[in-house]
C-alpha cells in the first residue's frame, strides 16, 4: 500500500554490550536470527510499510551493516556457476530490498543525537524511526497503524506497550488519555518520561522501538539538552511536541499488543530465534 512516509531513519550506532563477547567483532544488529541478521528484519519492515528510502545511522566497526545491504559478486557469481538458484535468491533479496543509506554518528550522543543526523537526509516532511534492535513480528502491522494515526492526526506517533512496572525503568514511558471516538488502541500522549523509576512512572506504558516524527522534532533536538545517562534523549524531545501546540505538535500514541522482541537482550533474543525457528517454512515443524 501506498503512504505519506517514504524516509524511514534506522539508529544502529549502539555498542551492543549486552551482548558481549558476541558483540565484539560483529555489531549486534548483524547477530542471526534464524537464516537473517536482526536488521535484515527491521529493513524488510520498514520496506513492507511502502518506505523504501532508508538511512541507516552506523558508527565505528559496524562495516559488515554496509557489505550485508551492498551487492556481493563474487558470492553470487559463484553461485550462478553452481545453479544454486535458490541461495542466490536469498542473497539478492538481502542488496534488492530498499534504497538503503549509511551515514555515521560520530559521537555516541544518544538516541536523539542519532535521529538528528538524519535531519539533511530527510528534509521537511513526516518519517519513519525504527530501533535496530527492536523485531516486530511479521505478521503483525504496527508501523503500517502508526503511519495512518499519523495520517489522521498529524504531529507525531510513539509505539507503546504495556510492560510489568517492574521493567518500565528500562524504556520511556507515557501519560496517556483517551481520544474521543478512537478506537482504545490509539491515544493521545500527554507526556513522556525517560527511563523513570516504577514509583515516578506515569503508566506501565512503555515507548517501544518504532515512531513516525513530525519534521518539527529536528528543531527540537538541536536545542535538546542531554538528559537521562548524559544523552540526548529522543523521549526528551518528544515530551516537548506532546505538550506544545502549532505546526506539527502533539504526540499520538498507537498501543502495541502483538510481539517484540528486543534482539539486543539476550533472553529476548533467544526468543525470537525460537518462535520465528518454529515458524520457519522449511524446517519449522522439525525444529
Ligand atoms: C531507547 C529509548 C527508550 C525506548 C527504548 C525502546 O532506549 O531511549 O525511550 O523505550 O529505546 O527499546 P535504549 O533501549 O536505547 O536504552
């Protein structure tokens, strides 16, 4: 289907220590998740919503992020010789998928500091962000239900979840109210808190690695001082739009209920391999 969003910006930059030693040579969104490296997924996602212009933000030793979305002749002349059509599939699907770009952060300044980098690439209208690590199930369409409350109400659209309150100290978290007439899965975002602790959390509503910004948010940013763990906070800049009005103010929520995997994480990760091992439309039943 055809949208409004045709830039998605993809933040990869992160050193993926909770990971190590894993993550030591390979960045962790080339960690395999089944037959495909975690980006692979988030990439075909993005694809899968009608956004085909991608901008990846990378920064040292992620290398092997550039070669996975690049064309690799040799492999696929090799396998040409051998008539094995069917990898050879596989492996040019991996270069044939989007229109992906690379640029790199620089400094580790956070996850704002990382979008604001997008800022020339994207120029002046609605797009998509989605975090490197975060796998939302294929069969579920989140991003393709953030851009239409997009559509719809204009400004800017976080993903949430609800996690135990236990666990809200590890993501942002919002104050959410209800929208006359819309449905309970889409909501209005009243504020956003980075990282709070379960006593100071607004909800157990938890922002979790997908959002569609307004342009605005660029101007926001460059003016964003570094909040929680002396980084610009992407959350930061958000609680500012949702408590502003004008041109491109105001924050929507669109609540998630369906699965996400944090590849990033080790058990989560495992997970995945697990639920998507067992779905796999080769070896799936043997698994
Ligand atoms: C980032 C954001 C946080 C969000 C989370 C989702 O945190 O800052 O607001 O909830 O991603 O995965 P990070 O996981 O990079 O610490």
């Amino acid at each position: 289907m055809a949208y409004h969003i045709t830039k998605a910006v993809i933040p990869a930059a992160g050193l993926g220590t909770r990971f190590l030693p894993a993550t030591k040579a390979i960045p962790k969104e080339m960690l395999p998740v089944v037959d495909k490296p975690a980006i692979q997924y988030v990439v075909e996602e993005a694809v899968r919503a009608g956004v085909p212009d991608i901008l990846t933000i990378t920064g040292r030793s992620k290398a092997a992020l550039e070669d996975h979305f690049d064309r690799h002749w040799e492999l696929e002349r090799a396998l040409e010789k051998k008539g094995d059509e069917k990898r050879l599939k596989r492996v040019r699907k991996s270069n044939d998928l989007g229109d992906v770009h690379f640029v790199r952060q620089g400094e580790p300044k956070g996850l704002g500091h990382a979008v604001l980098i997008g800022k020339n690439h994207v120029g002046d209208e609605p797009f998509a962000v989605l975090l490197g690590d975060d796998l939302i199930d294929e069969g579920d369409h989140l991003l393709e239900e953030m851009i239409e409350a997009q559509l719809k109400h204009g400004g800017s659209v976080v993903a949430l979840m609800e996690v135990p309150a236990e666990q809200i100290n590890l993501y942002g978290c919002a104050e959410v109210e209800q929208i006359d007439g819309e449905t309970s899965g889409v909501v209005r975002v009243k504020g956003l808190v980075e990282k709070p602790s379960p006593e100071e959390a607004p909800s157990n509503l938890a922002i979790i690695g997908r959002y569609v910004l307004d342009p605005s948010i660029f101007a926001v940013l460059e003016k964003t001082e570094p909040g929680r763990g002396g980084e610009i906070q992407l959350t930061d800049a958000l609680a500012e739009r949702a408590s502003a009005t004008g041109e491109g103010a105001g924050v929507i929520g669109v609540v998630f209920r369906g699965s996400r995997y944090d590849t990033g994480d080790r058990l989560d990760y495992l997970k995945a391999v697990v639920r998507l091992g067992t779905r796999h439309n080769e070896f799936g039943s043997d698994f």
